[in-house]
C-alpha cells in the first residue's frame, strides 16, 4: 500500500519538472483542452455543465501549471495574505459560470441566483481588500494574469532582468518605508543568484500603486466599477433583468469610472493604462446584452454572419455552428455583473 502514495508522489515530481522545462508545450496542451470546452458546447446532452467544467479546470490548470513554473524559477513561494486573496479571486472568477449553471441545474432559477450574488459579494470584499488594505488601485480581470508561454523563451539576458524584476515586485519580499516612501528589498526576498542584477529597484519596476498618493479621486473610480455587479443584481431584482433602466445604470457606472481615470490618466502607470484599455474595449460587451442585444444587434450581427458565410467559400462551416450556439452564448455569457 505504501508504494502507492510513492508512485503518486514520483508521478507528481515528474510532472512539476516536465512543467518546469516544456513552458511552451504545456501551453499548448493547455490550449487545445479549453478549444474542447468549445467544441464540445451544445453536441451532446448536459453540455453546458460539462463544457463549462471543461473550460473551468483548463483555466485552473493554466494558473496551477503557472505557479509550478515559478517555483522552477525562484524556488519556494512564500504566499502572502495579498496573493491568497488574489488566488481565491482568479479561481471565483475562472469558475463562477459554472456554479451558476450547476446551481440552476440542481436547485432551480431561485439557487441559480443565490449562488451569483454570493459570488459577486465574495468578489466585490476581496477586490475591495485589495484597493483598501494591499494598495492595488486597479483591479485585474483575472487577478493572476496567466504567463505568456511564447514569450518565456525569449534571449537568457532579458529573460534575466525580466525574471528578477518579477520576483521584486512581489509584495510579500518588499517593504515601503513610512517617511520616504522608499521601496526596501526583505532579505528574503533577493533573487537567486543566477537572476540577479545587482541593481536597485526602480520606482517603474516596482509598479507601486498607492491609493493615498494619487488620491481619493481614484478611489472613487475603483469603487464604481468594483460595486457595479451588485448594484446591477440589485435594480435587476426590482425592475427586471431585461430592463433598460438596469442597462442603462450598468453602463452609466462604467462609463462614470472610466471618464473619472481618463481626466487623470497621467498619473497612471503604463500597467495600469492598460487595464484602463482593457476596460474600455469591454464596453463592446454591451452590444451582447439583454436588452440592447434582442432589441437592436441580435438581427445585424445574424445578417452579418449569413452574409459571411454566404459570400466567402469554406466559411459556412465555421458561421453555421457560430450562429447557432450566439444565442446559448449570449444568455450564458453576457452578463453585466460577469466583470
């Protein structure tokens, strides 16, 4: 019986080193299992569960398999209270669709909505802990941004500096002195040998994103977007889901926090103009919403594909399924509290 737990323990060690060594592999195994989820959706019975489950372990696959590289890297991770919250967040968000499907697969319409405003309370005081007590002024949508496999193979010099300026900004190995505001390296938190620069940490490759310093103003922008899904939840509950009051606040709030970073996007780091951008091209998600998607787009963007498909040669494989499979995307996917 012993044997067992070894091989088990063996098998694991293996893994973690082949991990380690095939970054670039193991992406694209990792890709082709999300493309299933795809493909799978809508083909057989129960698909949405199991497409979802599908898609939901490729994605937490992704970050496991991330974390295993970074350990190859810089050794053992000393987890702060910032990175756990950060984890829980990315593993909600990676996986709420498919609590949400469950939850009205087995309990009805009434768990279905239960479970989403548990997980939107539970991601809204962990993004707020983040803004509040660890000083991220904008949030990441996931928290834990996935490595880029095609670019970790990149020249030994680079990689280097990259690597090691990575392992700094981490705020579990940093500490910010209370007067001067300068950024100290713990002594646990050095580089191994082989990534370090020997240079000191720069106010960029820190990245350090201090609410108090940049003022309450963006604080309030942070805030609008964070509480956007509940307040979206709650006009929902009284005037109806597909309400143009409810979309209409929805984007306002939006709209609202974005135009409130925009007047003072100077003071932003490049990281976080970025995450501004990303913001802003979500807006397009609007055109996929209830009540603008039945009322205005749902028509256009079916002409549009029969029209593709129609013209161009060897598309109507890829339009047919697509224009049938809109419809169980938009009301699974689209949602304004899915931030």
């Amino acid at each position: 019986m012993s044997s067992i737990p070894t091989s088990l323990s063996d098998l694991y060690k293996r893994y973690k080193k082949w991990v380690g060594d095939n970054p670039q592999v193991v992406g694209d195994v990792e890709t082709t299992i999300k493309w299933l989820s795809y493909f799978i959706a809508g083909r057989i019975n129960t698909s949405p569960i199991i497409s979802e489950l599908i898609y939901s372990l490729s994605n937490l696959l992704v970050l496991f398999n991330d974390r295993i590289i970074t350990k190859c890297q810089y050794g053992q991770l000393h987890d702060s209270h910032e990175t756990n919250l950060q984890l829980l967040l990315t593993t909600l968000e990676y996986c709420e669709v498919f609590i949400e499907i469950t939850a009205a697969k087995l309990w009805g319409n009434a768990g279905r909505w239960f479970f989403i405003f548990v997980v939107q309370v539970v991601k809204c005081i962990g993004r707020m802990l983040l803004v509040f007590k660890h000083k991220q002024l904008i949030s990441k949508s996931p928290p834990i941004a996935p490595i880029n496999r095609k670019t970790w193979s990149q020249s030994d010099e680079d990689q280097i500096t990259n690597q090691g300026n990575n392992f700094a900004t981490n705020s579990a190995f940093t500490f910010t002195l209370k007067r001067s505001g300068k950024v100290i390296r713990k002594v646990e938190g050095a580089p191994p040998i082989h990534l370090r620069s020997w240079k000191p940490l720069a106010e960029e490759t820190l990245n350090v994103q201090s609410i108090p310093t940049i003022g309450k103003t963006f604080t309030l922008a942070e805030s609008l977007y964070i509480f956007k899904p509940l307040i979206h939840l709650t006009c929902s509950s009284v005037v109806g889901l597909n309400s143009w009051k409810s979309y209409s606040l929805s984007l306002l709030l939006d709209i609202a926090s974005l135009r409130i970073y925009y007047d003072q996007r100077d003071k932003l780091t490049k990281e976080q103009k970025m995450e501004l951008s990303k913001r802003c091209v979500s807006l397009l998600l609007y055109l996929m919403r209830s009540p603008f998607y039945e009322k205005c787009s749902r028509d256009r963007i079916s002409r549009l594909i029969t029209s593709v498909a129609s013209t161009i040669p060897f598309t109507n494989v890829v339009c047919k399924p697509l224009l049938d499979y809109i419809p169980h995307w938009q009301s699974t996917y689209f949602y304004m509290w899915s931030t």
